[in-house]
C-alpha cells in the first residue's frame, strides 16, 4: 500500500496547507469538495489560516517561522525546526553590529510576504566547521557567507526555548496549541523587553499594608530581645525592677543590696555567689503562704531562711554548699560510737537524709552523718523551724537524733573551740567565770569563761568589755523511755537550754517557765551536771512520725537578752510545750544572771549515738537507719533581721581568723594545745 504524503485539513504556520503538492487522491477529493461547497446556499470564500501574528517583538538573532528554510514536504515541524530565542540572554553567538534588526511595527501582511520569499530561497548548506553556532545567525569573519543550522544531535546542551508545540501529524490524539493568539499566562513566562522598566518597584509598593505590619512586627520582636537579654539584666543590676528568678529571690528582700552583706563575707573574703548555687537565702520552693507567720504573742514575723531539700543528689562537703557542710570528725564531746562522714549525708525524693549504718571506719564500726552551718548561716532571735520523720524503731533506746544550735565562737566536735566558752552565758564578772565556779562541792568541772567581760586591756577577746561563750539551745533530742519487759517503750524527746554558770544543783527558778498541757510535755527531771546545766522539758512524740512514715515540725521562738522580755518557747506541731524567760535564769547564790544567748547561733543536724546519752538496746536496733529532715525555716521579726555572723557586738569571724588552728583541727581538745594563750582577766591577774 502506498503512504501519501499528509496534508492537515486546517492550514496553520507549522504545516501549510499550500506547501504541499497536489496528489491524485487529494485533487479528486478536493475535486468533490468543490462541487458540494457550489451547492451551498451561502457561500462563504475559503480563507488560508494566516501565519501567526507577531505578538511581541522580537529579537535580531530569532529568525521568523517563514523565514526558515524549505523542507522535504509531509514531515511535520517541531520545535527543534524554530530557531532559538536568546532575547533575554547574554548573547554570545552573535555580533550586535552586524545583526540585522527588525521593526516592532512589522505588520502581517509584511512578514507573510517575507514568508513567500522565504519559500522560494534554498535550503543552506550545513557546515561542518562548528556544529555549535546558533542556526541563521549573522556571518562575522571567515565564516561571513555561510550559515549554519542548529543541529540537536550534535549540541544538546542548548535547549531550544522558542513558544510552539507540536502535534501528531495522522491525526492521532492531535492538540494543537494556539499559537497565533496571546493567551492570559503568556505574561508569567514570556518576559518583554521592557520589563525592567514595567515592574520597577515604586515607593508606594513598599508601604502596603502587609509590609507595613511586618516591620512593626520586626522591630517589635527586636525591642523584646533587646529588653530580655540587655535591658532585664540592666535593670535588676540597678535594681530599678524587682526580678524573682527560678533560683533567685526577690531583689526587695536585699535593701541596700549593692552594700556588701555580712553573710557572704567570711573571714575577710567576699565569696561570690555562684551560677550553680542557690542565689538566696529563701528557697524558692518554700510556699508563699508559709513565708510569714505570727509569733506566740503576736509579733509579726517573716522569712529570712529556708531549705527545702528538694534538689536530688546535693553534696555537702565542706565548700560544696553555700549554707551548710557535713564535717568528717569522731565527735568526742560525747563519745560517740560513730564516725561522721560527709558520704552518709545526702538528699533524695524531697528531703535530708543521714544515714546511719555498720561501716567500719576510722577505728570504729558505724558511721553516721551529720549537718552544720558553722561560720557559714548564723542568726539571732527569731524562729528555728524544723520538719522530721526520725530514725526508727520507734520507742527503742539507743540512738540520739538532734536538731539544735549553738553560739558560733564553737564550733561542733572541735573541743578546743568551746574549752571554756560552752555553754558559757554570762555578762558578770564574779565567781561565775571562775574554774569549778569557785566551789569545793564539785557543781562545776568547767575551766572557766574563757572571754569574760572584764580581761584585762590588750588580750585576746573578740569584744573587750562583753562576756563571749558558746550556749545552746536545743529543738529536739530524740530518745526512749524503757519499755521493759515489752522490746519497745514510748518515744520522747527533750527540749532544752543549755547554759553556764549553774545554778544551786542546777535548779532554775521554775516559777517562771510554764508547761501548758502535761499530758504532752512535763519537766526533764535531768536539770545537768558538773558540765551543763539544762533547764529541759520531756515531750512525748507518736510512732508515727518515724522511719519516714510521718513528718512533724518541731521548733523554738525565743528573744535575746535578759529579764521577763527575754524568753525561749518550744513547740510541737504548732503547739507549745514548754517555755521559760529571762527571770528563770536569774540571780541565784553567788552568781548574777545568765541571759537568754545573745551570740550569732549556727544550725546544727545530726544523728549519732553514745553511752553517754541513753542506755542501748542493741538487741531491738536495726540498721541502717535514717533521719529524714524535709525543711529547716528560720523566721526573725518584722524589722529586726539579724542574718549574719558578726550582730553588732557580737561579732565572730575575724577571732575565728586569728585562731584558724584550733577552728580546723579537731585533733585539739583544750585551748591551751593550740598555742594561743588563755587571756588574763581582773579576778586572776592585775591588770
């Protein structure tokens, strides 16, 4: 079967109907066409499709569809069959002098008959010389007179850019595009000469409303990073804003703040506050509800330190913390059965822990912990608030649990510190800061004040003219009554005072000390010994508050100084036990009155155990142990905070200074090894 050449029923710039010769076949049929269309009752002419209007200008180095050369007839154009269009492209194939230019107002009738003419013009030759020229560009230098065609096969790397599809010539699945027509995207990918020009930005495309919100929104933003990284830091340095952090307090809780306080200066050293410690005296996980509170007799009071020991995995050797440390010393004073270690103190799920266990160690088979904020946290007057869940079994004699305090002129376990200065209260100079006590019936083992008001001018005192000591106060000692024959008896504690010199067979005058409910607390019948005096009262604690079952919060209110408005008040769970004043310690026989301690008290935490305390039942002890401390709170009147070491008058850090021997070796029993001399006073030298 013979293949005819095909001729599209619709002429169109690609495919010209008239570019074709006839065919016997098609001659016929046009023939017929011819005969029905005379049979038409309105006749209308057959009209050539025009070539493609010329919708935008173009360029020098595009040649026009008619101006290509002729084709062997049948074979459809394509797109390869343009010319390429590098308007808006550098142009590195073509001389811009010798480049003919076209009209912009070339009309239609003009370029179909360049059309015809270009029907009629030869093929050019294909050269050989270099395949990559653009087809139909201008001759420059040897090659002027030749063309080239542009030949795919041989320079792929340039894509033919010019805006006409093809279509399947036999009329299958045929799609012709318009290409005589502009269509509404032509704008989006056929970019114009001017458009440099036509879509220059003006002035008032850049305040639209969307630019004008986003740089409000940008310099806004820029404000606020400005404000949170230069400006809060400013204005909490200068304290022109109250800034609470997460690990901070209030700035209002410092007045004065830029002052230097005494707090963190010890020894002559300002210690700085560090980024990874705790940068106020309230920890910030203390309630807000709980950070003022009304005293016994309705004195307003409020919040000067806390520690709630939340934080998991503290470590309190010594300059690990900024408040407390854990020493590692045997504890002689009392003979202790245990090693204090700094290891078998920590914190977990929320509270204080000391442990104490079967370790051998140092010589001696357990060890223990214990929790002091010496030379370090000091206070005078206020509130000590602690809450407990002791070290069990309950009800079962052996261990000594405490919480209490003690002037910071001694320091706990280093028993040449507190030679001659515990429990030492005393303002007088008479017999009461004499060896014995001056008494032949052996009241007093004591060696003596050791700094008492009246030494002689130029020795070594902290204060000449004020008698110094070291008396304690105790919040709770924890013991047992015996329950024999039954393996556990009843929980007790006792809260005491600690002073010297003593009274007649260490009686107090108990007309002025009061026990408001006796079926919970009554008097210690222990009142001291040739060591102590201690005016104590005994409190009966529940099982409960044991072994980590229950917590309870144990405290004492007390006011420095002496007569009826000095006092101590011990409580139990908000309710108080026990109290006496100023008058209980009086004048009593050949000495003066004792005071209610005037000395910068530092905290002390511990759990030991010791013949000295209380009889052991080591047949019903268990161990190991734990003393669970969930909060210790100091609270001080409204207008009368006093957190520091050195209170006016009272002031501790620079004797410890000059004394750094005894205070950090615990090796030391009595001030006389330490090679500091005991200082002279009026009644045992003349001065």
């Amino acid at each position: 079967m013979l293949l005819l050449p095909f001729t599209p029923a619709v002429s169109s710039p690609l495919n010209p109907a008239r570019l074709r010769p006839a065919s016997p076949v098609q001659s016929s049929d046009r023939a017929l066409a011819e005969s029905e269309s005379a049979q038409i009752a309105s006749p209308r002419p057959h009209l050539r499709f025009p070539p493609r209007p010329y919708l935008r200008p173009k360029t020098r180095s595009t040649p026009d569809l008619h101006t290509q050369a002729s084709r062997s007839l049948g074979k459809p154009l394509t797109v390869n069959n343009l010319g390429t269009d590098y308007t808006r492209y550098f142009k590195p194939f073509s001389d811009g002098t010798n480049t003919p230019s076209r009209s912009r107002g070339t009309s239609i009738s003009e370029r179909q008959s360049q059309a015809k003419l270009a029907l009629t013009t030869p093929p050019p030759q294909v050269s050989s010389v270099n395949p990559f020229l653009t087809p139909n560009a201008p001759d420059t230098g040897a090659s002027q007179g030749s063309s080239t065609l542009y030949d795919l096969e041989r320079n792929v790397s340039f894509v033919d850019d010019r805006l006409v599809a093809p279509y399947e010539e036999k009329g299958m699945a045929s799609w012709p595009l318009v290409c005589d027509q502009e269509e509404p995207d032509d704008e989006m990918h056929m970019p114009r000469d001017d458009d440099d020009i036509r879509f220059r930005p003006r002035i008032r495309d850049h305040f639209t409303k969307d630019s004008i919100v986003s740089t409000i929104g940008l310099v806004l933003m820029m404000f606020g990073l400005m404000f949170i990284f230069v400006g809060l830091p400013v204005l909490s340095a200068v304290g022109l804003i109250d800034y609470n952090s997460a690990y901070g307090m209030p700035l209002s809780m410092f007045p004065y703040y830029w002052i230097p306080h005494t707090w963190a200066t010890v020894n002559n050293r300002q210690h700085p506050l560090l980024e990874n410690m705790r940068k106020g005296l309230i920890d910030p996980d203390t309630p807000k509800t709980v950070r003022t509170r009304k005293g016994e007799y309705g004195d307003d009071y409020i919040l000067v330190f806390s520690d709630e020991f939340n934080k998991d995995g503290r470590s309190f050797y010594e300059g690990d913390d900024p408040y407390f440390f854990a020493p590692n010393i045997w504890y002689g004073a009392t003979q202790d059965l245990e090693w204090y270690d700094a290891d078998a103190v920590t914190t977990s799920h929320g509270s204080l822990q000391m442990r104490l266990e079967e370790f051998f160690n140092h010589g001696l088979k357990f060890r223990s912990g214990m929790l002091n904020s010496w030379n370090q946290l000091c206070f005078k007057g206020g509130i000590f608030e602690v809450s407990v869940s002791l070290p069990g079994p309950a009800g079962v004699q052996g261990l000594w649990p405490g919480a209490w305090t003690m002037g910071n002129l001694g320091r706990p376990g280093y028993l040449s510190t507190t030679d001659g200065l515990w429990p030492y209260t005393y303002q007088a100079c008479d017999a009461g800061i004499t060896p014995n006590q001056s008494s032949p019936d052996g009241l007093s083992h004591l060696p003596g004040q050791r700094l008492p008001s009246c030494t002689c001018p130029g020795e070594d005192h902290p204060t000449p003219g004020t008698g110094r000591g070291a008396p304690e106060i105790d919040i709770i000692e924890a013991g047992a009554f015996s329950g024999y024959p039954e393996p556990q008896g009843l929980p007790i504690a006792t809260q005491s005072y600690q002073v010297a010199p003593f009274d007649i067979n260490y009686y107090p005058n108990y007309n002025f000390t009061a026990f408001p409910d006796l079926t919970l607390s009554g008097l210690n019948t222990y009142t001291g010994g040739p060591f102590q005096q201690a005016i104590s009262a005994t409190t009966m604690l529940n099982k409960d508050w044991y072994d980590n079952k229950q917590y309870q919060r144990f405290s004492f209110e007390y006011v420095p100084g002496q007569g009826k408005e000095a006092y101590i008040l011990w409580k139990v769970g908000g309710q108080t036990m026990f109290m006496m004043d100023g008058r209980a310690i009086g004048s009593n026989g050949n000495i003066q009155a004792r005071q209610i301690s005037e000395e910068p008290m530092s905290l002390i935490l511990n759990l030991g155990f010791s013949n000295s305390w209380t009889y052991i039942d080591w047949k019903n002890l268990v161990f190991p142990t734990t003393m669970h401390v969930d909060y210790v709170r100091w609270y001080q009147k409204k207008g009368e905070r006093m957190v520091t070491c050195d209170p006016p008058g009272f002031e501790t850090t620079e004797y410890i200074e000059k004394h750094a021997k005894a205070y950090q070796n615990p090796n030391y029993t009595l001030w006389d090894q330490t090679g500091y001399a005991w200082p002279k006073h009026r009644l045992n030298s003349e001065c």
